[in-house]
C-alpha cells in the first residue's frame, strides 16, 4: 500500500521507518503514536530528500522538543560559526535545528545543512525570499514566494514556518489595536508589508491549496507562523494574536484534510500567569496541534539574560501542554549570537524541557534524576558528574575547587549533611 505523508500512513495503518525510529526514541506505545499522527496531534516532520535524517516526533505524549535557531545576517556574515553553532547543537543533542539566513547564497548552507545534519531541519522561506529578490518586497510575486517554498522542499527542509494566518482579517485587527511593539516577526511583518504595497490578500492564506500540494509532495510539515505574536508583555493575548489563532486553527483543519502534517506557533512575550490559558486556547483553537513556542518569555527588562526568561516560559507553557520549545539565547534583542550564547540557551532550554516533562510524567523523564538523587545520598562524585546535563561545566566546577577530603564539596566540607548524617540515617 502505497502512502503520501507519514499523516496519511498514519491513517491507513503503515508503519513507516521514521515511525520506528521515533517509538524507538520514545516510551509511548507504537498504537498511541499512530493514533495521534493520524489524528494530527503528533507530526513526525521527515522530508524524503532529507536522506540521512533520524526522525523524532512531536507532539502529545513525547518528550517536549527544542530548536536551535542559527543563520547569517548582512551585518555578520560568517558561515564557519554558524557551523560550529550546528556542532554545538548535536553536541548537546537539539532536537531540530532551523536555518534563518538572511543574507548570501542561502541556497548553498542549506544544502550543506541537509547533507550533514540527521536532526530535523526548518527554515522559513520568506527570509529567503528577501535575500533572493532584494528588498523591494512589494515588487516580489505570488510566484516568486512560491518557488522559493518548493526550492526548500526539493532542498530537503523538513518543516517550513509560513505566515499564512496573516491575512487581511487580522492585518486590520492589528490596525484598529495598537500594539506597544506593533509586530515583531520578521516573516510576519515582510508580509504584512507586502499586503499593504500591493492591496491584495496574503499569498500564502489566498493560495493555501497550493501551498499543501508541494507540502504533501516532499512529505514537508508546516510549521504555522505565528506573524501577531506579542513581542512585549503589554501585547500579550490581544486581539490580533487571538485572531490570528483562529484563522490558524482554520488552516489546521485543511491541511489535514490533504494529509499535510501542521504544528502551531506560539507566543512571544507573556506574563507568568497567562502561559498556561494560552496554551488551552491553542489546543482548543487549532484542534490538539503539536505547538511550538518561543520562550515565552516572561518579562521584558532583562536582555543580556533572556535565555533565562525564556527557560522559565518555556517550562510553564510545555508543562501546561506545549509540545516544542524554541532556544532563546542571551544575546536576544541584542545580537546575533555567539558560540557561547548558542550553548547558554541550548541547556537554558534542555532544563526547561526536562523539567516540563517530569511535570507531564513523560515515561522515562525523572528516572535520570532520581539517578542523581541517589547518588548525591551516597556522595557518589563519578555517578553525580555523569548524571549531569552539562557533564564538562559540572566537571569544570568540581576541579575549580577541591576540597581537602574527596567525598565533600568546599561550599559544606566537613560540616556536608550527607556525610554526616549518613551514620545515623
């Protein structure tokens, strides 16, 4: 029997290789995982010209995911680091990584990317489009954004953040509410931008049949763009992202409707107590599709230190049911970041995900903290280390300052609870 999609595998029963790979990954059970692919709430994102991929799965039930975002700009040009920032996200086991590439010969990084990297690749192709035709956005064509799409998907990207909520609906939302950071998408706002040069509908919502038939060509899922996400706690849960959510949850149900896997993203900046409401709100809106977020992150004064608001975010809102977390590093808002701010905001967001799905009972999730637990009862150095999430800082730290006897840590020393209580307990 012959299939189009893992979706439509999914729903004529066939156990797809990339299937197998993700239960082999995972601990749910092989009938659960094509159950939610067939009913859309897990993708399992597999371009078929992406040859050496492992897949992975996303979506209810799994451990919750991260992304790491890398990629050019005109102002830093330098391709040899944003390899090394790949290196670093395999090295520290990212779950995707995403291409946003801004400036240059785009095409050829990308396809440097698929050939090496097994994770899951993303792009989003307006940036590309920019890049390709130059900044006269008003002057790009319907056919124009169309071909750099099927160019990512012959290239081998496996899922594609398209703005295709932003249509007119909610562009004259954003209109009739000012916004305090208008919009801080930058696919998002190319667009809108388009739309307001030209007066007609956004390409990708007036022409969305199109774009799933080369989504459901290449197997590629969509990643829908969240264009009116809140870039400040003022804008959070306002009417142009709610309506945008709406229009997104529309879109789910169509692409379904031709087999095209689809996952929903989220905000943005939000305060604390809103995470886990909006995260209902999407679930219900866009039909229990797999939801990506971008933190969020919950205030808005601490650049230099946003990874750490977004880790928090970002385990608020997958403990409340977000299923893919994308990195925020130190360096948001104000540049683009270095190798070091790459490797901060990976474990700032593996954290956050552990601890999301120990909050989700993830089968498996807390039995490597439970390992830690028992070994800092026994003060078990060895086993403590190689528990550790970051095994070369915790090392670093440990060897920085030795203690006189072995056993203890120069904070307690002698006065260590474990060890001393250790003969009475």
């Amino acid at each position: 029997m012959s299939f189009t999609t893992q979706a439509d595998a999914a729903k004529k029963g066939i156990w797809t290789p990339q299937m197998e790979e993700v239960f082999c990954a995972e601990g749910i059970g092989k009938e659960d995982l094509i159950k939610g692919i067939a009913a859309g709430e897990i993708v399992v994102p597999a371009n078929r010209n992406h040859k050496n991929l492992k897949a992975r799965g996303i979506g209810r039930g799994l451990k919750t995911k991260i992304n790491v975002n890398l990629g050019v700009s005109e102002d830093v040009c330098d391709r040899d680091m944003e390899m090394r920032k790949v290196e670093l996200a395999l090295k520290y086991d990212a779950d995707a990584i995403m291409d946003l590439s801004t400036f240059g010969d785009t095409q050829a990084f990308r396809r440097q990317l698929v050939e090496k990297v097994p994770v899951m690749l993303g792009t989003v192709p307006m940036y590309d489009a920019v890049a390709r035709y130059g900044k006269n956005i008003a002057a790009m064509t319907k056919d124009d954004l169309f071909r750099v799409v099927e160019m990512h998907c012959e290239d081998g990207i496996d899922f594609l953040t398209i703005h295709a909520g932003l249509n007119l609906t909610a562009a004259e939302r954003v209109d009739r509410n000012p916004r305090q950071t208008g919009i801080v998408s930058r696919g998002g706002s190319i667009l809108y931008e388009w739309m307001k040069r030209n007066g007609k509908e956004n390409p990708f919502y007036e022409e969305f049949d199109r774009l799933l038939e080369i989504c459901a060509r290449y197997d590629v899922t969509l990643s829908l763009g969240d264009g009116l996400r809140p870039g400040s706690l003022k804008d959070a849960t306002d009417a142009p992202q709610v309506t945008e959510l709406v229009i997104l949850g529309e879109l789910t149900k169509a692409a379904r409707e031709q087999n095209v896997q689809v996952m929903i993203e989220g905000p943005g900046h939000m305060a604390l107590n809103e995470i886990a409401a909006n995260m209902l709100i999407e679930k219900r809106l866009c039909h229990g599709a797999p939801f990506y977020v971008l933190g969020p992150l919950v205030t808005d004064i601490a650049p230099g230190y946003d990874h750490i608001t977004a880790a928090i975010g970002g385990a608020v809102a997958a403990a409340a049911g977000a299923d893919f977390l994308c990195y925020v590093t130190p360096a948001e808002h104000l540049r683009l970041p270095d190798e070091d701010d790459v490797k901060e905001g990976i474990m700032a967001s593996k954290i956050a995900a552990h601890a999301a799905d120990i909050a989700k009972n993830v089968p498996g999730a807390v039995e490597r903290d439970h390992e830690m637990g028992h070994a800092r009862g026994r003060l078990d150095w060895p086993k403590m280390l190689d528990c550790a999430l970051d095994k070369e800082k915790a090392v670093a730290y440990r060897r920085s300052s030795m203690p006189h006897e072995e056993h203890v840590c120069t904070m307690c020393g002698d006065l260590c609870p474990m060890k001393r209580s250790k003969e009475f307990l």
